[in-house]
C-alpha cells in the first residue's frame, strides 16, 4: 500500500455508500486509522450504514462538523482492481456508483462483529423414529451435502419448527457445534486428475492450460455441441488456475438447479466449491463474501452477480453457456454477465473461458475480428453422435384447433415407447393456454394492471398476468358480455399439451417440466433425477429442459411449435430460435443410441428452419451477420433502449417527447433516435411504457452522449427512466 493511501486518526477522508446519494460523504479516520479501500462503518443522520474509504476529504464544509468513521469492518479493504471494475461497469451501464457498491457488498451482516455462532450439520446416526417432519429436515441437509445452516435457516428451509431440529441431537443424526463465523472452506485438490481425455479435448485442454498460465489477459471460445466434454476441458483450466494460486470463477445459468456440476467438481478436486446464487443461505453468503477476500475460497461457482465478489487473486473466468439470456440483468443494474467477465477478466490479468454448443453473434463476432481465440470440439463423447433434424410440414396435416401433436410425431412417439426409450415433447410456453376467449363476444382476458393476456393455468386452478404475476380465478361468465360458459382456451401451454398426452397415449408415464409446477428447486431436481434415471415415457417441457440435463434414454425430440420464437420483431430472434431449437435437439441420443429431433412447423423454408435442419451453423451465423451489419446493429453498431414509466400516460409522455426535441447530444456523435412509442407491452403493473430507441456506430461515444442527452430533463415525481445498453430484450 501506498503511503498516501493511509489517513492517520483525525484525517478527513471521503466514503463512498451504497445510499441513494449522488456523492460522497466526509468523515474523519478513526483512531488507528483507516486505509483506501477499508470497508467502514459510517453514521448517516441517526443510522449506521456500510461504506468504503474512497479517498482524501473533499471538504469545502465546517470541518469541526465532520463526524467520524464508527468502525472499520474486519474485511479485506477493496482492492484498486475492483474499484476500477465498478468504475468502469458504472460508466459502461450509466449507473450511479452507490448503486455499484451495493451489488458488490451483497451479503448480509457484514457489520456483524465476528464471533461464535451455533450451526447444525448432518451427523452419521439415525433418528430413532422418522416423522415426515424430521425425514425433512435430513432430506434438506443431504441436499445441501455437507453446508452447515443455523437453527432458523435450517428450521425455514425443512418448514420444520427449531424443536424438531433439537429432538434429532440426542440421536445423533444432526450435531450441534460452536464454530467461528465465516471458516475458510476446503482447500481443492489441484494435482488430482481429471478423466482421460480424447485427443481433441486433450488439445482443448492444453490451450486453455496455457492460457492461464500465462497469467494475462486473454478470452477463448470453447465451442462443442452437448456431450462433447467441454465441462471436462474447462475443468482442467480450473486445475491450472489452482496451481497458480489463483481463483477461479465459474458462471453458469440457472445455477440453483446443477447439482449434478456440483457432484462432478467434487469428484475432480476432491471437495466443493463456494456457491453464490439465490438458492444460498445467507449466513453461507457472507461466508463466501469474505473468505473470497481472504483467500479462503478457491473457487467459486455462480449466478452473475457472483462477478462482483472481492476476489484476491483472480486467475480464471468461465461462462458456460455463454450465450444464455440470463446472463443479461434486466432490471436495476442492467449489464451483460459475460460481457462484464471479459472487463474484469482484463483488468486482473486473467484468462476467460465462453463455452457454449451455440454461442452469441457477439462472441462469434468477436472470434471472426481476432479479438478472440477460438477452441472446438468436434464430436460428442464417445458413442453419443447429434441427432437426425426433420421438419414435420404441419400445413399438411390440418390438425383441429384442440389438438397439437401430429399423426407422424405421435408415432415416432409410440416407436418410443415400444423400445422403452424416452421422448420429449418441448413446448416454450407455460400455463394451460395463452389466450382465454369469449365464444359469444370474442373478448379476451386481460391483465387489469397489464397490456397483456392472461395465462390459464388449470393446475392452479386460476388465470396468471406473465407480467406481473397477479392471478384471478377463472369466472363462470364473460366479465364483458356476462354470458356464461363460452369461454375456451385457445392455442397450447404445457400443461395442454400435457392432457393431450395422457388422452392419446393412456398408458405412458408423463412428466411435465416447468418453472412454475415445483414449489422448490428440491422438488425440480429430484423429478429430473427421476426422468434421468428412466422413470418417464413422455416428458413435457418448457426451455427449462433445454439447458444442461442429461437423460441417456431420451431418444425423440419433438418440438411443438417450432416457429414460435421467430414472430415478432426481435433483433435477435432467428439466433435465438436456431440456439434454442440445437440445444433442445441436443437432448436426444446423449448416450449410445441415435436420436432424432422432429420439428412441427408452418414455414419449413423458412431461412431459419433451413439452418436448423442442415445443421450448416457457420453458414447460418455468415448470413445473420451480414444482415446485421447492414442494419448497423448489434454486434456491428451499438444500441441503447430507454424505458420511460410512470402511472400517468400523459405524463410519461410530455417526458418522452421532450427527450425527443432535445436529441441535440445524441446528433453531435452522430446517433440516430427511434421513438418515442408506445413499448411493445405498453402497460405494467399499472405503469405506462414509453420507449426510445438510440442507434450508433461502433465507435461512437455513446454513453457520453446518452448521459448529456438525459440530464437535460428534470423527471417528474413517479416517472422513471431506465437507460439498457446493449438491450437484449425489447418487452
Ligand atoms: P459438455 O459440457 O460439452 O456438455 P460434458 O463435459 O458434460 O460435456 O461431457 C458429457 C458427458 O461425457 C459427461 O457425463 C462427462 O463426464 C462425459 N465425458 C466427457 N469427456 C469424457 C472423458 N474424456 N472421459 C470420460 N467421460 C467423459
Ligand atoms: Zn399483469
């Protein structure tokens, strides 16, 4: 540490809070002193609230006022590395940096003082009665393998009362021990090896290896259809990574439900690593928060968000499934996990890992201008080969309106069952029907608060807003014509599809998989294990079961509706369709039998579909990136959305086209504006949606521009502004 980084007792220094305050606060350094970077306890008028020392004082007040700094927490002090991280991602997202320094300190009790705690574990004896009760909570500590909760954690997450957890100690089953807070966790095995590895993945490996030794920046794309081993390959860049003493990051969607990534990352280094996702404890949160500062966390594996912990040491960063929409944050602070693993990446001289069988436009951009390197596997492991594509015409088959399963898919169906193999039926669409109608007046139920249909959902028995979630049961009568009993779905959710199923084929087991049916991410990931296992003839499933699952007995594909992703006017609807439609086909024939993915559509010639069923990828990304680069977007020009919402249209309004006379700062750099209009769903939870559209070249400065442009508007009480660059989304 620098000397002038180091404010002796009585010094004033400035401190950045996580307050919704557009500067810092001056204190004065307490007694011993207080460096750059410490995490500090401050009082804010009669509170006490989390800051970090940001520099010397800016003063330009009555000093005698200045009050002092009431503590410094016993945490690792950020480091220059970080703040330059969130500097950086405040100016690249245009958002304010209390708003940063709250996503990088999310971890509860931070100002805790450390002390002992009591926390419960799974012991090895037996209770001597299994209640429900108590079968639940040792259920929830077998799934949590060895993590310790508190009393009232583990008493929540079982739904138990404390005394339940109290009777299982005498017995054993659950011991109780007083331990510091916050314990290092178990150091990783990095000489351990790994599986064989083919010659291919071999190579991969030995690249990546390379890479991160090198200890610099550099980004690779792993790219290889499922099955093809990159979880293996990228596990050995996690070996070198160790062996340096560096950390490693892993990124994955839907982290909550990849048990199985868990199990295999045990099996390769010999223990867990840290977790940092919505499904974690928060006394296992702070935990993590720290022991990543301290070094006592080699790696972790995360949601996102986990890209803003306080790494010490940080050497290694995949993103596997790199493509996946998740990792755009849609609300708050909008950022693109990946893209934002690539700026941290390069700012601590570590090596990033994209992995993906069917990565973004943006990353295939990025391989084709050598920014960066490019890595394949060709084929799947061992006997697994990708499936057969066909397209079912369904223009011929002239199905009823009720019914969604052709004659040709429903015997590739039968076919299935007959050898005792398994077939997915996979449908994007949650809920019973997307559209409930009046037969006698054509009106169609809406959302009261949103400019959107309501979703039936029969399982619950009540109609869903997809927007903001309200529900209402499903009346008797019209509510615009008051007749009663003509209201009929129309068009198939899932769980349609599912009745469909049980009536044509009586004799199969069926599962539906979708978000919205499990009450927990338990119950989720024991019925997969359950269909793994081969339990299931038929599964139903939503794009949930296009990520990650391995079901070796699943043979058949069928896609519903193929061409669902492809209405509307998305920018990146045919990549995101083509993605989709490879991942879910890549479910079928994971292991030695041959699958075959069947695609029911209307428009088989369509660009699109073509791709999909000639499997001619490179072809397909050539074609869609030279249509972007003629419209001058994304990844060849540069976008922004605003979002204006508020209660009142009017209001929202006048702001809107106020912004849109004043498009001055935006012309200077040569930007276009599109708008102001209504946003696609133009109301949400009762507020109105107004959006604009900026268009740009590549290099232009756009945030500049973006941030001269919208101060000149004082907002309205009520009304916000949100500003998404690179938008994903276009709700
Ligand atoms: P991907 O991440 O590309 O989908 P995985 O790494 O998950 O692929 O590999 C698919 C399956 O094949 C996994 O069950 C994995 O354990 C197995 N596998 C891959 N490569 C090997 C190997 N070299 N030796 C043994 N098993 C392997
Ligand atoms: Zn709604």
């Amino acid at each position: 540490m620098d000397e002038a980084d180091f404010y002796p007792e009585g010094a004033l220094v400035t401190v950045l809070t996580a307050e919704p305050l557009d500067r810092t606060l001056d204190y004065k350094a307490p007694e011993g002193g207080v460096e750059r970077g410490a995490f500090v306890e401050v009082p804010l008028g009669p509170r006490k609230v989390l800051g970090c020392v940001w520099g010397a004082g800016l003063g330009g007040f009555d000093l005698s006022k200045a009050r002092r700094i009431s503590a410094v927490l016993d945490v690792a002090p950020m480091r220059d590395e970080m703040r330059s991280f969130l500097e950086k991602v405040a100016a690249y997202t245009l958002t304010p940096m209390p708003a940063m320094l709250r996503l990088a300190t999310r971890a509860p009790g931070l100002m805790n003082p450390p002390g002992m705690r009591k926390i419960y574990r799974r012991g090895t004896g037996l209770p001597p009665r299994e209640t429900e009760a108590r079968k639940r909570v040792l259920d929830t500590l077998d799934d949590y393998g060895g993590l310790s909760f508190t009393l009232k954690e583990l008493a929540d997450a079982a739904d138990v009362t404390p005394s339940v957890i109290k009777g299982l100690l005498p017995s054993g089953a659950i011991v109780e021990e007083d331990t510091p807070r916050d314990l290092p966790y178990r150091r990783l095995d990095a000489d351990a090896p790994g599986k064989e590895l083919t010659e291919a993945q071999g190579e991969a490996a030995q690249a990546l290896r390379a890479a991160v030794a090198a200890q610099a920046y550099s980004t690779t794309l792993l790219k290889g259809v499922t099955g093809s081993g990159k979880t293996e390959v990228y596990l050995e860049a996690v070996a070198e990574c160790l062996k340096h003493g560096r950390q490693a990051l892993v990124l994955l969607p839907e982290i909550a439900l990849t048990s199985e990534f868990l199990t295999r990352f045990e099996d390769r280094f010999g223990a867990r690593p840290a977790e940092w996702h919505s499904g974690v404890t928060m006394t296992e949160r702070r935990r993590v928060w720290k022991m990543v500062g301290q070094g006592g966390a080699q790696v972790v594996i995360g949601a996102r968000s986990a890209l803003y912990l306080p790494f010490q040491n940080l050497g290694l960063i995949v993103v596997d499934e790199e493509h996946d929409g998740s990792y755009k944050q849609e609300d708050g602070v909008m950022y693109n996990a990946r893209d934002m693993a690539v700026l941290r990446a390069s700012l601590c001289s570590a090596a990033v890992v994209l992995a993906s069988a069917t990565p973004s436009l943006e990353t295939w951009a990025n391989v084709e201008a050598g920014k960066y390197k490019r890595l394949d596997l060709e084929s799947r492991y061992g006997p697994a080969v990708m499936p057969d594509m066909q397209a079912l015409d369904m223009r011929v088959d002239k199905l009823p309106a009720t019914q969604f399963i052709s004659e040709r898919l429903a015997n590739a169906v039968r076919m299935r069952m007959q050898k005792g193999e398994q077939s997915l039926l996979f449908l994007n669409r949650r809920g019973y029907a997307p559209v409930t109608i009046c037969r006698a007046c054509g009106f169609q139920i809406a959302c009261d608060h949103c400019d959107a249909r309501m979703v039936e959902h029969r399982f619950l028995k009540r109609l869903m807003c997809h927007q903001c979630g309200e529900t209402k049961p499903m009346p008797e009568a019209c509510p615009s014509c008051g007749v009663e009993g003509r209201l009929a779905p129309v068009g198939p959710g899932v769980e349609r599809l599912a009745e469909e199923v049980a009536e044509r084929f009586p004799e199969a087991k069926c599962a539906v998989l979708s978000s919205d049916l499990f009450a927990s991410a338990r119950a989720l990931k024991e019925q997969i294990r359950l269909i793994a296992e081969g339990d299931t003839d038929i599964i139903i499933g939503t794009q949930l079961v296009a990520k990650g699952h391995n079901f070796p007995n699943l043979t058949l594909v069928g896609v519903i509706d193929a061409d669902l992703g492809l209405q509307g006017s998305d920018l990146r609807a045919a990549e995101r369709t083509f993605q989709l439609m490879r991942q879910v086909a890549g479910r079928a024939g994971r292991s030695e039998k041959k699958g075959i993915a069947l695609l029911q559509t209307y428009q088989p010639e369509h660009p699109v579909i073509r791709a999909i069923l000639a499997g001619d990828e490179e072809g397909f990304w050539r074609a869609e990136a030279a249509e972007r680069k003629m419209a001058g977007v994304p990844p060849y020009g540069r976008m922004a959305g605003i979002i204006l919402s508020g209660p009142d249209l009017a209001v929202v309004s006048d702001v809107a086209n106020h912004l849109a006379r004043s498009a001055m700062p935006l012309q200077r750099v040569g930007a276009q504006l599109f708008g102001p209009a209504p946003a696609p769903i133009a109301r949400v939870r009762g507020r109105h949606r107004i959006r604009l559209l900026v268009k740009a070249e590549k290099g232009a400065p756009l945030q500049v521009a973006l941030s001269d442009w919208v101060r000149q508007v004082k907002l309205p009480n009520n009304v916000r502004l949100q500003i998404d660059i690179d938008p994903q989304s276009f709700w």
